[in-house]
C-alpha cells in the first residue's frame, strides 16, 4: 500500500532547495560550474588533518572513540576560543561556546530554541537560502531587510526593528552568502547599537570572514562587542571550519549568552547527543598543532586569484550587460543583470540558456525570503581554476 500518514504541517512551510534540485542538470559531460557553494577539496590540508587524526588517537583515544558531553568536545571548546581570541575576541571563555555539527546545526537550534510559530525574524534580502528554509521550518514569519555592497542598510534595518518588534536578526557581516558583501565598522557599531536600543537579539552568521582577500575585514559583531556595553548579552555569534579546514568535519560552534546555550545544548541532546568526538579531537589538534595560518594563507591567495580573473571576465566579457561589486573575500560574485542592449534580463532564463551552453550558475531569487529580485544570480569562483572560469564566463556570454 502507498504511504499515507499525513506529515507534519510545519512541511507545508519549506520545499526542496533549488540549488539542490539544480545539480541534478549538471550531470551533462563538460559542464562548467559556477553554482557550487562548497571550497576547493584541492586546497584541503590533508597531511594536516592526517597528522592531527594520527595525534588524535595517539594521545587521547578514549575520549576520541567514545561519546562525548553534548556541549562539545573540551579540548576543542578551548583551542576555538583561542581561535577566536587571535581574531579579536579577547574575553572568551570555553564554557562560553557550544560545538556544533557544522553552523548550519546551530541555525537548527536557533529555530528549535527560539522561534515559535508566527514569530518574526528579520534577514538580509538576499541571504542563506538554507536560513530561509530552517527558520520557516519552525513558522517564523521573515522579514527582509535590504543589502547593498556595504552588507544590510542599517537605517532600513532600524525602522524594520521598530515596525516588526522580531524576535531576532539574522546577519552574514563578512563576504555573505550569496551577497559576498562586507558590513564596513560603521554599521557594524549602528547594527550593536541598535541591538541595545531596541533590545533586540543579533545573530551573526560567520563561515566567511577569514577567507579574505587583501586586508582583513573590520572586526566581527562579537570582537566589536566589548565596545558597545550590553551588546554581548544580544548577541549570538555562529562559527564553522567547514570553509577554512574540511566540510566533512562538521565542526562549527556556536557563542551567546548562557541560558540560550543552555536551552540549546538540551535540543542538541535530543537530535545528535552531540558533535562527532572523532572530528572535534582530529579539529582540536589540528588547531593546536598551529597550522591554521599557512592554510588560511594558502587558501586567500588561491581565492583571490580566481576572484579577480572571474570579475576581469565578467566585465570584459558581458560588459553593461551584468553589473555587480567585486568581492573583497568569500567565495561568490553576487551580479545582476542589466538588460542593456536587449540582453537577457532573467536569472533563472539565463541559468536554463547557460546550461546549454556547458556552465552552470544559481539564480538569485530563491536567496529572497520575500520580493525577489530575478534579475540577480550568484556565481562561486571558488573551485574552478582560472582557465576554467575564462572559458566559463566566455560561455555565458554565448548564453545571454
């Protein structure tokens, strides 16, 4: 007999993620893609991690192999925090911070802990299309709050907080997701401030700010917190390795204030126990062993490149046709089409043209949590070689 218990009506809420739907069209030979959201596994640090799982089950492998408290691993809690302390946030304790199974868990938890069904949440527009999907899961109803190339317009963010009263902000400050905009140190003060002002919790997405090209972006909220008295008990701040180390870890984290990690870790208990041991001990060592720096500089310098050569093809090859802002870190060009000279004016059009054409990108409108702009797409430079984004970006100038 079919299957036909009814699910549950929070399901009504969410759909698959087209992004996820896209890469069934990219099983066609000699695609070139654009539309991941993943780093290059050729800038992994594999003799790193391998020497670090090596440690890993040389000094501890008791505590590596064997369940583990659900708040995290605390070797691990601990070389984080000093992580975090080398970036800025000098008053961090341990106890302050939960490991979890990669960021994207600690949004899970945010909606397990937080939101209840009609509650208000305000996010950029456009942002993490899996945020959008996770807290819609749990009912919240999303607010958009407008992004330029300088991250979200505080002063559109203000009135938002006024009108909707949310029950949270959601914020990618550094090279966001699609946006790949950075929030400049003026608005991060206005964003902490406004938070006290109106009493309103911040959460700070951050898998990308130490993937940057050139100089380092202004502090993060948390960092920049000891400077705005009472900022740090509205603010949490989301963290992950998965960008700068090894997605397959699953290690993110997660700091904010203790009765809400408290909560969450008590959520965590019932859907994981908690974070692989394994991974954290391998993570903990790596992170001791001190070969983080080399890797992150690696890393930049390679993205950077390919950064740079995609932005010069774009503008050389489609011209007026496309516009955008050169991304300062991350791992996306976030553009948008102009229409100029006739040309195609429509992300999801052009995406279905440019598959014929062997490259693949995503289009922008499923990153809008309301009024989408169709006319946006977000293209990853970060695991294509330089040639390869030459030939691809002359590939979507075929297409438009």
């Amino acid at each position: 007999m079919p299957f036909t218990t009814p699910f549950a009506d929070r399901l009504n809420n969410v759909e698959t993620s087209a992004i996820r739907e896209l890469f069934k069209l990219l099983g066609k030979p000699g695609i070139i893609s654009f539309a991941g959201g993943f780093p290059d596994s050729a800038m992994f640090d594999v003799d790193g991690i391998r020497e670090a799982v090596n440690a890993a089950l040389t000094e501890e492998p008791g505590a590596a192999l064997q369940y583990g408290a659900t708040e995290g691993y605390q070797p691990l809690r601990e070389q984080i925090a000093s992580f975090m302390k080398g970036k800025g946030t000098q008053a961090l304790a341990p106890e302050e911070l939960i490991v979890t199974t990669g960021s994207q868990q600690a949004l899970d938890l945010l909606g397990k802990t937080l939101i209840s069904p009609g509650d208000k949440v305000i996010v950029e527009g456009p942002t993490f299309l899996a945020t959008i999907q996770c807290f819609r899961l749990y009912g919240a109803e999303l607010i958009t709050a407008p992004v330029d190339g300088d991250g979200v317009q505080t002063d559109a963010l203000e009135k938002l907080i006024e009108q909707h009263k949310p029950k949270f902000v959601y914020l990618i400050p550094t090279f966001g997701n699609p946006s790949g905009a950075m929030l400049n140190l003026e608005r991060r003060q206005r964003v902490l401030e406004m938070a006290v002002k109106h009493n309103t919790l911040i959460v700070e997405d951050d898998p990308y700010g130490d993937l940057y090209f050139g100089e380092a972006p202004p502090p993060s909220l948390l960092a920049l917190s000891a400077s705005v008295p009472g900022s740090r008990e509205l603010l949490v701040h989301c963290g992950s390795l998965s960008k700068v180390l090894s997605p397959g870890l699953r290690v993110g984290w997660m700091v904010g204030p203790a009765e809400l990690l408290a909560k969450a870790t008590m959520c965590k208990q019932f859907s994981d126990a908690h974070t692989s041991t394994f991974a954290q001990a391998t993570a903990a060592q790596y992170l001791k062993a001190g070969r983080m720096p080399a890797t992150l500089a690696k890393v930049r310098a390679v993205y950077a490149e390919r950064a740079t050569t995609m932005g010069h093809a774009l503008r050389r090859e489609l011209g007026d046709a496309i516009s955008f802002v050169q991304p300062q870190g991350g791992l996306f060009v976030w553009a948008r089409l102009t229409g100029a000279g006739g040309k195609v004016a429509d992300g999801g059009e052009l995406a279905k043209r440019a598959i014929e054409k062997g490259v693949a990108f995503v289009p922008g409108a499923p990153f809008y949590a309301s009024q989408p702009d169709r006319a946006t797409l977000r293209l990853s430079f970060a695991t294509v070689g330089v040639d390869k984004i030459e030939e691809g970006v002359g590939r979507l100038r075929d297409a438009i």
